[in-house]
C-alpha cells in the first residue's frame, strides 16, 4: 500500500489488494461496506456505483502481453470520496505508478495535482491513462504496416497468422476500451457530491479522446480487414497458378504413358526391337508428343 498526501486530498494505491488492506480501509474511512468489498471482487464489466458518501469505478485499460502478442484488459478499482483517492489493481500498471512515483518526489506536482479536490487527481489519472492508449496503437498501425509490406514481397502464408494476430489484438484493444465512455459520461452527467461542476468539462475532454481513439481503432480494423482480404486473393492466386501448373504437367503424361503402355504391353512383337537405336527412337518419340501436347494447350490458352 502506497500512500501520497497533500493538505485535504490522500491517495492511497493498492497494487494486488490483500484482506489486510480491505481490514484497513474499513477502519479508516467512512465509507460503504459494498464499495469496500469491490475491492477484493474482481470483474470483467466497467460500471459506476454511487454509494451515499463515494463514488466507486471499475475500469480497465488495455494493456499488452509481450508473450501472447496481445492487448488485455487491465482492471483498476477506484473509490473516490471528498478527501480521499483509492486506487486498487491486481498487475503493476506502469503508468500509474510512474504518475504516483511523480507526486511522491515533487512538491510542485503535488500542488498543481492535488490542490483542488479528488475529483481533479482522478481526472488526471484518467487523462494519462488514456494518452497512453495512442503508442499502443502506434504499434498496432506498424504492425499492419509490416504486414501489408509483407504480403506484396510474397509471404501471404505468414501473414495469415499475422493478420490474425492484429485482428485479436484490435478485438482486445476495441473491447476494452469501450466502456470507459460510458463510464466518463456517467461521472459527469449524474450528481454525486464527490464531482465538482468546474472539472465536468475536463472529463467532457476525456470523452474526446476516447472518440478519436475509437475511431483511429475503426480504421485500424477497417485496414486489416482490407488486407486480409488482399492477402487471401494473393494466397489463392498463388495456389490456383501451382494447381494450373501440376494439372498441364499431369496431362502431359497422359499421351506419353498411353505410348508407353501400348509399347508395353507389345514389345515382343514390335518390328523395330532388334534395332539399337530403338531407345532413342522412343525417346524422341516421347519428346515430340510432348512438344505437340504443350503447343496444343498454348494454342487453346490453357497455360
């Protein structure tokens, strides 16, 4: 438990929430016993309660796995009263702490941050959250810049699992994010006595750039959807070109081992056997079959 305080305002975070720090919690602030076990709850749902003295927030942000290759919702508890700002979460989330660390060193952040009410520290804590959201989907967008580079240099079959990669990735990032919307709206939009009127409009920001990060995430989905439909058609030409190319050199074969078969099955009585260049009489047989047979199928444009 980690725990920052200038004048009225605490923030008190919580990283892996313990029975011990619920204990805590429960002893020091006056607030309602549901908001407090929430933080020993874990859930997949955005959502906003309002209790008679605070107001609790499930959030979560997207996060990445470095080894699955993949975006995944990070949850972060919060409760807000008039005084106090407690954050809990189950994995470190660097921005947070980072942040946290900031107020912890600087006298002056922690003026310019935490002077005015909890409302105002909240809303910077959202602000950084989602401002990180953008190098995440940096990193998407060059991921389908790498992958469009190489579909057309002719790895279309190590793209599909590529493609499918950024598609889960966007599903994650897109999943996420789409609560947290709602959950800005709901903060400013119904009174709770913990959110003054003047930083309303600040969160109104926040829902700005969660428009412009959802649509920069449309279009993200929209360009791999391209892409994948792109190397899908490369892939099948490709395939179809190779089927095309076995099928002639099949059907070549059929006038050779038709000769072969017939000389085969009559070579006693060929009239030509005790010749010594019978060999190579055939063989130039066999190669001006499949002369004629290749200008017969070029002539009908089937290769």
């Amino acid at each position: 438990m980690n725990i920052v305080k200038h004048e009225d305002i605490t923030w008190i975070d919580i990283e892996n929430p313990s029975k011990h720090n619920i204990e805590y919690i429960r002893e020091n602030f006056n607030v309602h016993p549901l908001a407090i076990e929430e933080f020993i709850t874990p859930t997949y749902r955005a959502r906003a309660t309002k209790y008679s003295n605070c107001l609790f927030l499930t959030i979560h942000i997207p996060l990445f796995d470095t080894e699955r290759r993949t975006t995944y919702a990070g949850e972060i508890d919060i409760l807000l009263t008039k005084t106090h700002l407690i954050t809990g979460h189950k994995k470190d989330i660097y921005q947070l702490r980072t942040f946290f660390d900031s107020l912890q060193k600087s006298e002056g952040k922690r003026r310019t941050y935490m002077i005015h009410s909890t409302a105002h520290l909240l809303y910077e804590i959202f602000r950084i959250l989602t401002e990180s959201c953008f190098p995440r989907l940096d990193h998407v967008v060059q991921h389908i810049d790498d992958v469009q580079e190489g579909i057309f240099n002719g790895d279309e079959r190590k793209m599909v699992r590529e493609i499918s990669i950024i598609k889960r990735d966007i599903l994650n990032f897109r999943r996420t994010l789409m609560p947290q919307r709602s959950i800005i709206e709901s903060i400013i939009s119904q009174p709770n006595g913990v959110v003054p009127d003047d930083i309303k409009m600040y969160y109104q920001d926040l829902i700005g750039t969660n428009i412009r990060l959802w649509n920069d995430l449309e279009s993200a989905k929209e360009t791999i959807v391209s892409l994948e439909k792109t190397n899908n058609s490369l892939l099948s030409e490709k395939i179809n070109h190779r089927m095309r190319i076995i099928t002639v050199f099949s059907v070549l074969w059929i006038p050779i081992t038709a000769y072969l078969n017939f000389f085969g099955v009559n070579f006693a009585d060929h009239p030509l056997k005790d010749n010594p260049i019978t060999v190579l009489m055939h063989l130039g047989t066999i190669i001006f079959i499949s002369i004629i047979t290749f200008i017969i199928f070029k002539i009908a444009k089937w290769i």
